[in-house]
C-alpha cells in the first residue's frame, strides 16, 4: 500500500504552497472562524407563514412527487395507517423500537428489528418485509422532504430502505417552510445517521423524466398529524 | 506524480470527436431531447426560488472561503471522521488512489464491491485497477450500470447514459441481463434494474462511493441520489470505501442549507432529489461497521495558486453548464473525450493534468456565458476559457519549434499590425490583393491552408476596395475644402455619408467578383 503518512503531508505542503504563491496567508484558528462567520447569507430562512399555508404547501409539494398524504387528528393516527395498510393489502408491518403505541393500528401484525437469537434482523429478512411505519425528526414544506435522523420510533437507515413501503407520521409542529429551517432542526443531531427523503424512489437517468420507483421503497405514504 | 484524468491522453481532440458525434443523428436527438427537458424543469424550479441569486452568491463565496483555508478544513474533517470511527487516507494522484483502495480491498478479502456513482473513481480510472485485480466493481446507478453493460462511455456529469434513449435503454438490458422479454414502458426497465441489483445489495460486504460534501466541522459525509441505490451501497454493506476530492470539503454542516437547495434544482431540475445521506464516522449498529475516506489531490492543488484558476473547484459537479451549452447540445459529452465534459469539462481536464492534455478543450466554447449564468456556484467558465486559451497559447510559444509555426508568426505580426496605423494600412492593402482569387460575389469562399479553418464552416465578407479610414479621409478633405459646417448638420452628413459609403462598398464588392 502507498505511504499514506507521507501523501498527507505532501497534499497539504502542496496546498499551503500554492495558496501562498497567490498570497493567502495561513490563519489560526480564531481568524479561520471569524472569517467563516462574515460570509454573507441574504438567502430566505424561511418566512413565519401561517400555518394552513404551510400544511398546504407541504402536503402539496409531497403529492407532486408521488407521496400519499392522508391528515389525522390526533386520536385518528392509527385509523390513519390502517387505512393505508388496507389499499395495499397489507396485514403487517415492521415497526421500530420507540414509535408511539397508541398510533398502532388494530388488527395488523406488527414485526420487530430482532430474530430469534435478539439479533437485529438480517437483510435477508429485511428484504422478506413489504412495509415499514416510522417516525420523523422534521418536514420541509417547500422540497416536500421528511427528515429521519434514524432515533426512537424511525430504526435504523436499512428498515426505511429495504421494505417497499414506507409510512411515516409526521406532526404538524414539525413542519417547516425552508431547507435552512429544516437543517436548524436537526442540526444538534449533526453527527447521527440522517437520511432526507422526497418522496418514493425515482430516477432521472431515462430521457431525464422522474421515474417512480428502482431501488429504496416505491410507495412513500405520510400521515400527518395535528398535534404539537 | 502522475495525474490522469480517465482515458484524455489518448483521447482525439474536441473538433475531430466532435465531427464523429455531429454525424450520429440518433445521438443528436437523444441529447437534445434531454438537455431541453431538463433545462425546462430547471427553469420552472429555478424560477420558484425568489433567493435563487442570494444561494448562488452563498454557494460561491462559502467555497470560495473553504478553498482559501483548504488545508485547514482538510485537517478538521480527518480528525472529526477519525474521532468518528473513520480512517482518512491521502492520495496525491491516480495511482496512488488505486492502490490505497485495492490494497483495502485486498485486505478485507474482497471479490465484487458494489458502487454508487462516483465521477472522481472514473477520473483516476477504479474500476479498470479493480477487474485488473480480479474485483469486480458493480455499478449500481441506472445509468451507470447501462454505460458498464453497455461497455460505453459516460458522457454527462448527472446522467451518463443521456446520449441513449430509452428503446436503446432496453435493448441492453434485454442482452445483457438474460432477460426473455421486457415491456417498453420506463417503469419497466426501472423494474428490471431493481430485480437485477436486489441480490447483489443484499448480498456483497462492500461498497464504495463517492461524495457529494465532506462535512468539515463534524466529519460528516453527504451523498445526494435519486434512486436509493446510494443508501443500499452505504447503509447495507459492512465496509463502506469513499473517494472525496479534495475540494469537496465545506466548512459546515449548516452550509448544507445551501447546496442542499442548489444542487438539486441544478442537476435534475427537482426542488429536492428523493434521497440524502448524512453520515458521520461509524454508527453502531447502523450501517457499515468499517468506514474508510480517501482523500484525493490528483492535480486539484495546482489551481490553487491564481484566484481565477480556483474557481474551478468551486464546483459541485451539477451539471446545468452541460445542459446550458449550445456546444455540448450538439455533440454530447463523448467528443470531450474526458469524463469530464461540457463547459466545466473544458475548464477541469486540462487544469488536473496541467494543460498537458485536454487541450482543445478551452476551444470548445462559443463563449456565449450561458454556462455561467446557470452555474449555482458561479464559476466564470467564459473567462476561465479565455484564460486557459492564453495558458495553451502560451505554452506552445514557449518552444522553439512553436515560436516559428506560422500561426504564432501570424499572431505576433496582427499584434505589432494592431499597434501601429501604418503598418496596419500596409496589411490591409496586401490582404486586399491578397483576397481577390478567392472573392465571390463580395464574399470569400473557401481558403486553402492554415486560413482554411475560418472559411470551413461559414464564408467571410471581402475586404471592401474602401475602407472606412480612406473614406473619412476623403470627407475631411472635401469639408475643408466647402468651408466646414455646423456640428449638427455635419454630424447628419456624416451619417447619410457613410450610408451611402456602405452601399457603395456592397456595389464595389459585387462588381469586384
């Protein structure tokens, strides 16, 4: 194998060489952060809309590519995914460790992330499982994107990608309108897996028309919530 | 060092490729056809965006700060992605990059890896190293796997199959995948790549990927991707492999709330791709258990040094320059003869490997600014390619044999022409004469020699018997002589005087012929 020590070394001499050679002083610490904070950032943050707009727009903007989007009270939660669970014909569900009990719904089986041994699933088994409800951590309004950052009640990154179906509750205080709101919620969970979604799976690589559905899930249903 | 940039030093220049591409009318087609589509959704999304110039403008400066202080981001990322469970590895050029991978791949007693697309693995040539080894790289993005069925060439940033349409799509698909029949709808094929791949996800231990943004302040890694091919390849495999150019590096997590905007609605024109993966380091019981970056230079660090020439890594490889450019629209991206093709194309290849190859590549451009004005970090490529022009230039003055070739004697003969009047007059008499076999009809058809290149496309207008210098020197002449006028009636002689000229010059021109 190459010298890894000694590329390092000579990639970041290169760097400081030629930033030098173009007069660019090397800064410490303190000067690289206040530099950092001067850039200047005139893009929208996202405006205070009214609520109903902002329900609106997400719901609208999810439907555009291809999600289902069904609205639920509070105590309707569980209905909500039955529901969804019917149209397809499903009678079970993977749910991960952490989702709310009280939005399971009646009369469904509900499959857990462990074998026999207590070990999580293998991907085998995974891919034996055609549906998954979860959680989500926020909701960007303007792209339609739901935010995992893969916590209690949304399981790791391979139970939202291997089974087909992918249902997941979202509250309505977890809506936002922007990207930069969207990445400020979720910012303190930085250094957690996260995985943004915007709707089922689809390419681009055909004639550069969205197609729905190749590898991650084909059906992407949200139920959203009223309730803080 | 040796720096490579895929197959470019074989690779024929621009305008012999390009003649070859021109010819392909199918190909034509299928590329116009993309390029206008996707350009009409990117408007349409672009146009959503009321802070679209404030995003360009962030997106710019941020990498334009990060480049600045480009060994200190490096630095603070390698140690969040170590303090995170990753290893870093440094690679200077291609070769040296190939032989990190492999030797982790060796290592880890691999026969197949599974891959997400990765441009930068097609610029230092992976995947050649790996079956070279007896690895098997299996590309997993839709249209990468139909350009590795296919045994062809990527020739888009985005969408390397672009240049195929969908009947060609299946076609493939159908000879390649043992398949007995196949519908024709794009869902279809869509089907027959999930059915194909499925096993080989669930199966091989292995993935290697590129990388959209190296998070710096968390040691976070970013991959933006439609399909989700890219979260099987980094979330179901137990060693995951990513090669980050240098220059991918950003300073924040927070800076995402910018490219995360950008880059989709640049590259395929959606307000947000379907899918994006944040991850950092390794996470227990998640996802790959065995995390390796390699960090790679390969001719990125010799930009560094001109402010201009910086800009160029400011890229985000979205592609919207390709789809913009009236010369990519025509030729697609094969003629580029690099992985790297349209406007950013013609910027990057050379400058990776030092202008040594690539060069007609800067000549590739009608100059138009349309690649400019679409990019969402605001690279100048026109000036850019006038830069590297002179750079070309330049260098082949700088040898003995290139001084005293005609072209460079012809251009160092216009510049002292342009300089004096004399010496201007004198030429214009001599190209006067000169021209006058080749006059029809006031235009000049076809020249021979090293003139040739200017009339091979398009005639040129003759050089009329009377220039305007002689004509305002006849009409001094003749004011002086009527005693002068008024500014103002002079100035409408003036202006009906040179109407009547520049008829006059189109009679002499056809009575000339």
């Amino acid at each position: 194998m190459a010298d890894s020590t000694s590329a390092r070394a000579a990639v970041l001499a290169q760097i400081r060489k030629r930033l030098t050679e173009s007069s660019i002083p090397a800064s410490t610490d303190a000067e690289l952060a206040a530099e950092y904070q001067r850039i200047p950032r005139s893009y929208s943050r996202g405006a205070a809309a009214d609520a109903d707009h902002l329900l609106h727009l997400f719901t609208e903007r999810l439907v555009d590519y291809d999600a289902e989007v069904v609205r639920a009270t509070s105590d309707g939660v569980a209905q909500a995914i039955a529901g969804l669970l019917a149209a397809a014909s499903e009678r079970r569900a993977m749910v991960p460790e952490g989702f709310p009990s009280e939005w399971l719904p009646q009369g469904v089986e509900i499959l857990r992330d462990q074998d026999a041994n207590g070990e999580q699933l293998g991907h085998e088994a995974l891919d034996g499982i055609k549906t998954v409800i979860t959680t989500v951590s926020a909701g960007i309004a303007q792209t339609g994107t739901i935010i995992l950052e893969h916590s209690a009640g949304q399981g790791r990154r391979a139970l939202t990608l291997v089974p087909d179906r992918h249902i997941c509750v979202v509250r309505t205080s977890q809506v936002v309108e922007s990207v930069p709101e969207g990445v400020e919620r979720i910012r303190a969970q930085a250094t957690q897996p996260i995985t943004f979604i915007s709707g089922p799976s689809a390419t681009s690589d055909i004639e550069m028309t969205r197609i729905r559905g190749v590898h991650g899930p084909r059906f992407l249903g949200v139920v959203l919530v009223e309730q803080a | 060092m040796s720096v490579r940039v895929g197959k470019t030093a074989t690779a024929p220049a621009f305008p012999i490729a390009a003649g070859g591409a021109l010819e392909d009318s199918q190909l034509r087609r299928n590329v116009k056809h993309a390029t206008e589509v996707i350009r009409a959704k990117r408007g349409r999304v672009v146009e959503e965006a009321a802070d679209w110039e404030q995003l360009r403008q962030a997106g710019h400066d941020i990498k334009a700060h990060t480049l600045r202080h480009l060994d200190q981001y490096l630095q603070q990322f390698e140690a969040n992605c170590e303090r995170a469970g990753g290893k870093v590895h440094w690679a200077r050029d291609a070769d040296e990059a190939n032989s990190i991978i492999l030797g982790l791949l060796r290592g880890y007693q691999a026969t197949e890896v599974i891959k997400v697309k990765t441009m930068t693995s097609d610029e230092i040539g992976l995947n050649r190293a790996l079956e070279a080894a007896k690895i098997e790289p299996v590309e997993t993005d839709l249209a990468d796997m139909i350009i590795q069925l296919g045994a062809d060439e990527p020739s888009h940033i985005v969408v390397p199959a672009l240049h195929k349409n969908r009947a060609e799509i299946r076609e493939i698909f159908l000879d390649k995948m043992g398949l007995d029949h196949l519908g024709t709808e794009a869902t279809d094929l869509t089907d027959a790549a999930r059915h194909y791949l499925r096993e080989k996800f669930l199966r091989v231990e292995i993935g290697l990927s590129g990388a959209n943004f190296a998070i710096a302040d968390t040691g976070g890694v970013c991959v933006v991707e439609s399909e989700g091919n890219g979260r099987m390849c980094l979330t179901l495999p137990d060693v995951l492999i990513t090669l980050v150019g240098i220059e991918k590096v950003i300073p924040g997590f927070q800076d995402l709330e910018v490219y995360l905007q950008t880059l989709p609605r640049s590259a395929t024109g959606e307000r947000m791709n379907p899918y994006n993966s944040i991850w950092t380091g390794v996470h227990a019981g998640d996802g790959p258990q065995h995390f390796h970056v390699v960090l790679l230079d390969n001719g990125r660090t010799e930009m560094l040094a001109n402010d201009l020439e910086r800009e160029t890594l400011d890229c985000i490889r979205c592609g919207a320059c390709l789809n913009a450019c009236p010369v990519y629209r025509e030729t697609g991206g094969h003629a580029y003869g690099s992985i790297y093709s349209g406007p950013i194309g013609a910027i990057l290849s050379p400058q990776l490997q030092s202008m040594e190859h690539s060069r007609s590549l800067p000549y590739a451009s009608s100059l138009c600014g349309a690649c400019y004005e679409v990019c969402p970090v605001k690279i100048n490529i026109p000036e850019l390619l006038i830069h590297l022009r002179g750079k070309v230039v330049r260098t082949d003055q700088s040898t003995l044999a290139g001084a005293l070739n005609p072209e460079s004697l012809a251009m160092k003969f216009a510049s002292r022409a342009f300089q004096s009047t004399s010496v201007y007059v004198a030429a214009q008499r001599l190209a006067r004469l000169g021209q006058a076999p080749f006059v029809r009809k006031g235009m000049i058809g076809p020249l021979p020699g090293m003139f040739g290149g200017w009339t091979k496309f398009r005639d040129l207008k003759a050089i009329p018997k009377h220039s305007f210098r002689d004509w305002w020197k006849d009409h001094e002449k003749a004011r002086q002589k009527s005693g002068g006028a008024g500014p103002v009636r002079s100035a409408t002689n003036a202006s009906d005087a040179s109407r009547r000229a520049a008829s006059s010059e189109t009679k002499e021109g056809a009575s000339h012929g």
